[in-house]
C-alpha cells in the first residue's frame, strides 16, 4: 500500500514508460491475437489496462481523463496506445492535486470491501503488471518482438554482448 503520494507517482512513472513500451510494439493485426478461442484478444487485454485506471481511480473519488468503463476497444493500436497515455498522465495529475498522503489511509467501499485509497493505488499497479505479463505471450504468439522490461527480452541479450540464458 502507498503511504506517500510522491513514492506512488514515482513508482507510475515506471509503470507508465514499461506500459507504453509495450503499447508501442502493438500493431493493429495483432490485436486480434488470442491464447484459444474463447479467450480475451491481445487488443482487448491492452485496452482493459487503459480503461481500468479510470475505474479504479473512480472508487478513489477521482476522475481522469479516460473513456467510460465499457467503451468498446479501438480497432488501432495507435489509439490504444494514445489513450493509455493520456489517461495515465490524467491521473497522475489528479492523485497529485488532489489527494494527501494522509487521504491514502482513508477508508473506501471497493469490490465488496473496506480499502484505504492507498491501496487501490497499490492495485492499479500490480493489476497493470498481471496484465503485461499475459500481453507479453500474445505478443510471442502474434509475432511481435516482446521488449524487456525488468530485464532484457530474449532477443535482447545480444545487444548486451552475452547469450539469453535457457
């Protein structure tokens, strides 16, 4: 949980450049990539990372700018792409201007239970994190160069002079 609104804004920083750098390899025929056939696509997985900072930011009592909960998922990477960072720079103003370190322990009704705003925070990070993990092997499977993020990507190994490990 975040306990200072600057550690949070830090850690989104991060969080937003390795999302777009993700978002930004996308190509529009990729989208439609799916792990089995009734499983989510790649382009609907990307575009619930964008949409759920302004739900999640919602039951903060914020409101960046993002498109409604249910707005259906743009046919072009680009837009995706596009919108991600727009609502993330949204609400990275919002949590700057109008919530207090001491507003991060206050306690709030989500999802069926009693959190501190800190947390829902804390959520929309990791939840953006789970979620770039799976886009991670639709993208292998679309064809796509997955880029590292914590570490390099397989095919990144050689630009560091050594060999990816097995």
């Amino acid at each position: 949980m975040y306990k200072s609104i600057n550690d949070f804004l830090a850690d989104r920083k991060e969080e937003n450049g390795f999302t777009l750098k993700m978002l930004g390899v996308l190509t529009d025929e990729s989208l439609k990539q799916k792990v089995w056939a009734e499983g989510r696509t790649l382009g609907y997985l990307a575009w619930h990372i964008t949409l759920s900072i302004g739900e999640m930011m919602d039951k903060i009592g914020l409101a960046p700018d993002c498109p409604p909960e249910d707005a259906p998922a743009p046919a072009k990477a680009s837009e995706i792409y596009k919108t991600y960072e727009k609502a993330s720079a949204s609400m990275m103003s919002e949590v700057s201007t109008k919530l207090t370190d001491k507003s991060l322990n206050e306690e709030i009704s989500a999802y069926g239970q009693t959190w501190k705003k800190g947390m829902i925070l804390y959520m929309l990070s990791g939840h953006e994190i789970h979620h770039r993990g799976q886009l991670t092997v639709l993208m292998r499977q679309a064809g796509l160069k997955v880029p590292g993020i914590f570490g390099p990507a397989k095919e990144e190994w050689a630009a560091y002079g050594m060999q990816a490990p097995e």
